[in-house]
C-alpha cells in the first residue's frame, strides 16, 4: 500500500515537471516572436536631375542654301541646249545652257564691218586735216578751210572709237549666249526648255551655292529674344545623335500673317557633305546662363523650423537629411540650386513620418 502511495505521487510530480517545462519553452518562443525586427517602410522615391533653369524649346526646320541663285541669260534668244539637270552638281564656268547664236554672230559681224568703215573714214580725215594744216602755214588756205578739216577728223576718231565699243558689246553679247555657272553648286531647279523663247534676265536655272547652309525655322514671338541671344545647336533627323552648332543669322522683320511666327535663319558653318540640303532638322534654343536647377515635388521637401531638407536614400535602404538652396516655388514642384548629387534618389511621399535612423524600401521611382 505504501509503494502504491509513493509512485502515485511521483507520477504527479513528473507531470508537473513537464508542464512547468513547457511553459518556459512557450514563454522562450513568445519572446523571439517580440524580438523580431520590424520590417523596412516602403517609400516612394524620385531621382535628382539638373537642368538649366529655363527648359530649352526645339524647333522643326529645314536645311536651306544661304545663297540661291536664280540665274538668267544676259540676252534675249531662243535657248538652243540645255546642259544640266535638277540634283547636278555643278563648277565654276561650267555651261549650263546656250542660245541659239545666229543673229548675235550676224550683230558681231555688222560691228566689225562699221569699225572697217570708221578706221578707213578716219584715215581720210586725217589725211585732209594734215594737208589744210600744211596749206595754212604756207598761207594758201584759210583758217575757216583747216576748222572744217579738223572738225571732220574729229568725227572721225568719235566714230572709229563708236565702233570698237560696238564690237566689244557685240562679242560680249556673243558669249552671253551660253549660261555658266559663277560658284560651285547644286541645280536645284531648271526653268527653260529648248526651243523656248526668253527674254533678258529672265530666271532659267536655279543654283544653290555649297560655301554654306543654313537652317530656316518658325519662332514665335514669345521667344525670339532667345533666339537672339541663347545658345542654338541643330540636329538631323537622319542623324539625331551628331550635333551642329547655329548662329542666327536674319530674322524676318516682321511676322508671319497666318501663324504670327517669325521666320529665323540660322547659319552651319561646321555642316558638311553629310548635311544635304531639304533635309528635316531640329533647333533647339538654350538660354546662355550657367545655372543649373533640379524640379521636384513639393511633398518631398521637409522643414520643421529648420532649413528646407530633402531625404536622400542610399542602396542598402538607408535614409539621411540633407539641407538643400531653394531656388523658387513653382504651382506643384520646388526649385533646388544645390544640397544633393545628379542622380541621387529623394523620397517624395510622407517625409514628415519618417526618422534617419529607420530604414526604407524603395517600391517605385518617378523622373522629374
């Protein structure tokens, strides 16, 4: 009876052994589940970007000649050859068209047969004038006589000189006749035909000069002093990463009735062979000053009675407040001058809830 007493309460103690242990180990589990460390806030961040302070404005235009010539003969005629064709490349003194020359040659030859006539006219002249000079001085002519010869050999010399002008205008109307090129170009357009009739100075081939090009766009009103003083570079749209340097070169003086757009001439002197002409290019237009601000959102800044600061988050999750120069307050954005990097990614959303010493976890970005 004894035995069964003392293992009854044995077992008693060995069962309370055993629920005194599991609730310590309970209690060790419930303790690691409070030390836990809590999870990193996630945050929505922005990247710095500089830029001037006054975005650049682009333009659509077209490559231009700086000089088109539109040239003619000097001569009227009927136009016997034409030599070249739209898209020829074209030298100095190369010939591009002719006239037919059958009547100039017959004025040329009535030119020299006038001068055949006034050289002997005047010999003959001068002969009589020497002779009533010589009859004067012997005292058998008078001096009415050797005025009257002088007077006829004086005609004479006009007319002989009347006549060597003739010939020279004669054979300059001569060469006149065929059309040459004074520059190197490209023909860009032909406006005759064989066979057709044209008067003096009438536009027969156009020819674009290749010394320099140039770019011709539409600027509004609003910006073109810009035009005038910013900093303008041209770029292809066969070629958009190659750059130009422009100049403004003419503006119109007045604007345009329809679109009220001034149209601006800007010149390329660094544009080569490559640079053809007809060719779709953009303008951009920067302001001159060195200046460079980034635009972010007004949420991201905060300031708490101290300098306006910006949460700066580094790749391992870590935040820090850096103080950051207000430039300007625009509707919904804020203008820094400086205080963070190019690059540098900002928290933009619930700044006022966070703390340096937490960390955060970057869900999305967003590019201002």
């Amino acid at each position: 009876m004894l035995v069964r007493l003392f293992f009854s309460g044995y077992s008693r103690l060995l069962a309370g052994i055993s629920l005194a242990a599991m609730a310590v180990a309970l209690t060790g589990c419930n303790d690691k589940v409070a030390e836990k460390p809590a999870e990193s806030r996630p945050v929505l961040v922005a990247t710095v970007h500089y830029e001037a302070q006054s975005p650049e404005r682009s333009f659509v235009g077209t490559i231009r000649p700086r000089i088109e010539t539109d040239m003619g003969f000097r001569v009227p005629g009927k136009v016997a050859k034409r030599l070249v064709e739209v898209g020829e490349s074209v030298d100095v003194g190369q010939p591009l068209a002719t006239l037919d020359e059958v009547d100039l040659k017959l004025q040329a030859e009535q030119a020299e047969a006038e001068l055949r006539a006034a050289t002997g006219v005047l010999a003959q002249a001068g002969a009589a004038e020497q002779r009533a000079k010589d009859l004067r001085t012997k005292g058998w002519a008078t001096d009415a006589q050797l005025d009257s010869a002088k007077a006829a050999a004086d005609e004479a010399r006009a007319r002989l000189n009347r006549a060597e002008r003739s010939v020279e205008l004669t054979n300059n109307s001569l060469s006149y006749a065929t059309l040459v090129a004074d520059s190197r170009g490209v023909v860009t357009s032909t406006l005759i035909d064989p066979g057709q009739v044209v008067a003096s100075g009438q536009t027969a081939i156009r020819v674009a000069r290749f010394a320099e090009k140039e770019a011709v766009v539409a600027i509004p009103e609003t910006l073109v002093g810009r035009a005038k003083d910013g900093i303008a570079t041209v770029t292809l749209w066969s070629g958009p990463n190659k750059k130009y340097a422009a100049k403004l070169r003419e503006v119109a003086p007045s604007a345009d009735p329809a679109t009220r757009t001034y149209l601006a001439k800007f010149s390329l002197p660094e544009a080569g062979e490559d640079v053809s002409l007809g060719m779709t290019a953009t303008l951009t237009l920067a302001d001159p000053q060195t200046e460079r601000v980034a635009r972010l959102p007004l949420s991201s800044l905060y300031s708490q009675g101290g300098d306006p600061s910006l949460y700066v988050v580094d790749d391992k999750g870590a935040i820090s407040l850096k103080p950051v120069a207000v430039k300007s307050y625009d509707s919904n954005c804020v203008v820094i001058s400086s205080g963070v990097d190019e690059g540098a990614k900002i928290v933009v959303l619930g700044v006022q809830k966070l703390d340096p010493s937490q960390k955060v976890r970057v869900v999305s970005s967003l590019s201002f």
